[in-house]
C-alpha cells in the first residue's frame, strides 16, 4: 500500500466507519491499509486498567504509561528492519493544530500511527519516552474539547487520506478547495449548478458568461470577501477571539 495506518484506542470501533465511502475503496483496493488497536489487549489486570488517578491532584484520572508502552513496542515490532517507522500522531487539544498544510506532509509518509487518549490524557512520560524511536506529533483539531482522540484522528485521517495519489479520482478537485495553496490559502468562493433560476434566485450572471478571465475575478474577489469577513487570520489580520 502506498500508506499504513494504525491506529490505537480503548475504542477501535470508532474506526469501522473508514471501510465506507472514498476511503473504504481505497482500503479495498489495497491503496492503503489499516490496522486498529484496542489499548486493553496490553493490560494485564482483570480489570483491563488503562487509567488511574493523577498525581499531584485534580478531577478526572489519566492513562497509565504501561498499556501504551507495550502497545507502541507492539508497533514497533510490525517495522520490518531497515524500513521506515511510522510518524505517530498524539491527538490531544493541547497539540500543535492540525492544519491542511500539516494534512499535506503527513500524506506522504508511508506509515501513520494515530494514539488516541480519553479522559484528562495519557501519561506525558509516554510522548518522552516515544521521541525516542517515533517522529512524533502532538495534534489538536481545533480550539473546542471532544471527549476523547478518536474522532479528532477520524477527521485528521480522511483529511489525510484524501491527499494520497490514487485515492481521489479526478485530482482537479483537490486544486480549488479552500486552504488549498492553490486558493493562497482562503476559502472557497460560492457555487452554483443548474436551474439558472431558482425559486426566484438566479446564479450570479457573470458565470453563464463564458468570459473565463471575468469568473476568475469575480471567484478570487468571492474568496476574498469571505475570508476577510469570516477569517481574517488568513489574511495576517489578528483573530478574533470569539
Ligand atoms: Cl485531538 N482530542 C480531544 N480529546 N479533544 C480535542 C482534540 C483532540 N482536538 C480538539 N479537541
């Protein structure tokens, strides 16, 4: 495959949902692969324990090291020698955060491993411990709080996958979208298909004009409006805080 993933989680359903859609073809075409983990299969204790309650205080517990030590020494035993090992992928909202430019570099690694934590998180010795023998990113979707990694690295894996060659048929489609450098990172302009007339709207003229400089203009002055009225921190303005 041209990407390994693998993910590691006390919920390795979450990941099911991969096997549909764009992905799910690229999965049967063995353009990528997939491998999920259960955290609880490197526990030990009749309570398959993979928390416990923090040190030095505090509500809520943490992951413990040893269930995610023995589990990314797992993976690093699925690395045949001399072969490249995979970026591994923390996801936790005080990671860095994940952007499409941060989509593009991880796309072209051949293996990805995504550790996804609960509760108030995993054990900080375990990303020391990993630097070791991983390049490791600490990635964050975005500035709200998910109960957990899962859907953070479902998010992060489509906007991933989708950027492997092969995966979208007709790669044109990849040029236009927003954030796209190709779009100098704004959003997309609007669009519009038939009818021309719609419930008494009708789609701006300029696009049924076939002067291709004109639509050029008009979507780049679209984008521009948008992303200064929605994002103007992609303009190098300050954000708002909000
Ligand atoms: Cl990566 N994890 C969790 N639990 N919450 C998040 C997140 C990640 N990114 C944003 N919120």
């Amino acid at each position: 495959p041209a990407l390994r993933l693998d993910t590691i989680s006390i919920f390795p359903q979450y990941f099911d949902v991969l096997r549909l859609s764009l992905i799910g073809k690229a999965l049967a075409a063995g353009l990528i692969e997939l491998h999920t983990h259960d955290l609880r299969e490197f526990t030990h204790d009749r309570h398959r324990t993979v928390d416990d309650t923090p040190y030095g205080g505090g509500a809520g517990m943490v992951m413990k090291p040893e269930p995610w030590g023995e589990a990314l020494d797992a993976l690093l035993g699925s690395c045949p020698p001399g072969t490249e090992r995979p970026v591994l992928v923390f996801t936790t909202p005080s990671g860095e955060p994940f952007t499409q430019r941060v989509a593009g570099q991880l796309a072209s690694a051949p293996r990805l491993a995504f550790a996804c934590g609960r509760y108030e998180g995993i054990d900080k010795r375990v990303m020391v411990w990993a630097r070791e023998y991983f390049e490791v990113r600490e990635l964050s979707l975005g500035d709200y709080v998910l109960n957990g990694g899962e859907v953070a690295a479902l998010a992060m894996i489509e906007a991933i996958v989708r950027l492997v060659p092969g995966v979208i048929g007709n790669p044109e489609s990849l040029v236009e979208e927003s954030y796209s450098p190709h779009t100098e990172g704004m959003l997309e302009y609007p669009v519009y298909t038939k009818p021309a007339r719609w419930r008494g709207l009708d789609v701006p003229p300029v696009l049924l004009s076939g002067d291709h400089g004109a639509v050029d203009d008009w979507r780049a002055a679209r984008s521009l409006e948008t992303t200064r009225a929605r994002r103007p921190d992609l303009l190098g303005q300050p954000p708002s805080r909000s």
